[in-house]
C-alpha cells in the first residue's frame, strides 16, 4: 500500500535515498540560519528588540542542519551537494521572495518593510515546515533512530512558525495590515509554485535510486500536482491567516541546544 509512512520508510531504509534525503535537508536548514543571522545584524532600530528572537530562529535553523548531517554520520554516509532543482530556498529566492542574498550580503541596514517581508515569507515557509514535521512525527516519533530529531525539530518549526504570527499580529496593529496581507499572499502563491516543483525534482531522484517503476512514479507524480491543484485554488488560504498563538513569546529565551546532535558524538 503506497503512503506516506511506507514512502518514507523506503526512503530512510536505502543509504543513498537516505543520503539525499538529509543532504537536502541540511542544506535548506543551513542556509535558513545564515539568513536569519544576517537579518538579526540587520534590523533597524526601531526593531531592536526583535534581533534576539531573529537570532535564536538562525541558531535553531543551524541546530537543524547539523542534526540532519548527524544522521548522516551515524550510519556512516556523508552529504552529498544538493542538486539545484531540489534547492527550495534558492528557488524561492529566484521567485523574488522574501529578502534577496544581495540585500542581506550589504551593510545597509533594513527597513520596517523588509523586517515585514522577512516575517510574512517565513510565515509562509514554517507553515510547510511544521506541518511537514507534524506528518514524520506522527509515523516516526518512535524511530529508534529518527524519534529524537524528529520531536527536537517538529518542537521548534511549531515555535517559528507561533512567533511569525505573533509578530505579524503586532505589526498588523501598528497600521500595516495591508503591505502583510499582500505579502503573504504572494508568498503563498510563489510558495506552492516552488513546493511543486521541488517535490517532483526530489521524488523524481528518489525513484531513480529506488528503482521505481513507471506506474509508481506517475502515481507519485499525480499526487503531487493534485496537493498543488488544492492548495492553488483554496489551501493556500491556511498559509495567510492571522491569529493569536498557544505558544506566546515562542522565542523569547535562549535556543535549545542538541548536545546528543554534536558533532563526535552519536545520534
């Protein structure tokens, strides 16, 4: 029976899917902390009191990158580069969404706008992230070997995602409701484009290594387009609302570290 646990689970049982998997995986993770480091040396003054909050989601983003790499070492495999069609963040940035690495490379610092930019794209981004985390929590929470960095990981894209709305919120009540809205609005829809298009890229790799026949693949496939068709015609609403989170102040304090994750140590 072809689902999303049995997927994943041929996935991680074959070292090369295995390999891609988490090579792909850090890489993302990896380049989400330097974005959000540089955006927390970046914010202006006025929004000072953000940059720790900024930080702590880069340090996570970081923490995230070294556990994917981790499992890669604890069964002996090292990461392979990450293909440019499966780049998601890349990708993104390509689409003109969120804050461009030419504006994060420069001294300038950023504006109110471009905080709310940066805010109202990683809106968009922890919605996939958390619910992606949520599904490999629900079938993987028990993996004698992924449980641990599956809970660690799943915790943290729920507080990311808990602060962005909490943030937005904030900013929407200080009279910029609008530029928010807009934004999350064509995040939304550049961020479904990309999902689409990463996910075929990913399962189409994932195949070839496998060995899947046709039949599967198409149906892989098909699957894929219809997610997208839904969310192009009403699931990318859930990916623009607004509300008060459970989690206040989701990253109000230090980052939570992963000593078990460290590198020489094992998973």
């Amino acid at each position: 029976m072809l689902s999303a646990k049995s997927l994943f689970q041929e996935i991680v049982d074959h070292d090369e899917s295995f390999r891609l998997f988490c090579s792909i995986a850090a890489g993302g993770e990896a380049q989400g902390g330097w974005e959000n480091a540089r955006i927390a040396a970046l914010v202006p003054q006025s929004e000072r009191a953000l940059a720790p909050k900024i930080a702590r989601h880069g340090a996570d983003e970081d923490k995230h990158g070294r556990i994917f790499n981790a499992l890669l070492k604890k069964r002996g495999l090292d990461p392979v580069p990450v293909p440019p069609e499966t780049d998601y963040t890349m990708l993104l940035e390509k689409r003109g969404i969120g804050l461009s690495h030419d504006k994060l490379k420069a001294d300038q610092p950023l504006t109110v706008r471009d905080v709310i930019v940066y805010l109202a794209h990683s809106r968009v981004t922890e919605q996939r992230a958390s619910e992606q985390m949520e599904l490999l929590r629900r079938h993987f929470a028990d993996h004698p070997d992924l449980g641990r960095a599956v809970r660690m990981i799943s915790d943290d894209e729920d507080n990311h995602l808990a602060y962005c709305h909490e943030e937005l919120l904030r900013f929407a009540r200080a009279g910029h409701g609008r530029v928010i809205q807009r934004t999350l609005r064509e995040s939304a829809l550049a961020e479904i484009r990309v999902h689409r298009d990463v996910s075929l890229a990913v399962m189409a790799r994932m195949g070839r290594i496998l060995g899947w026949s046709r039949p599967r693949a198409a149906v892989l496939a098909a699957g894929i387009h219809a997610l997208y068709a839904w969310e192009r015609f009403a699931g990318w609403r859930r990916m623009v609302s607004l509300r008060t989170p459970e989690r206040r102040d989701a990253l109000g304090g230090p980052a939570t570290t992963a000593p078990e994750f460290a590198p020489g140590t094992s998973a």
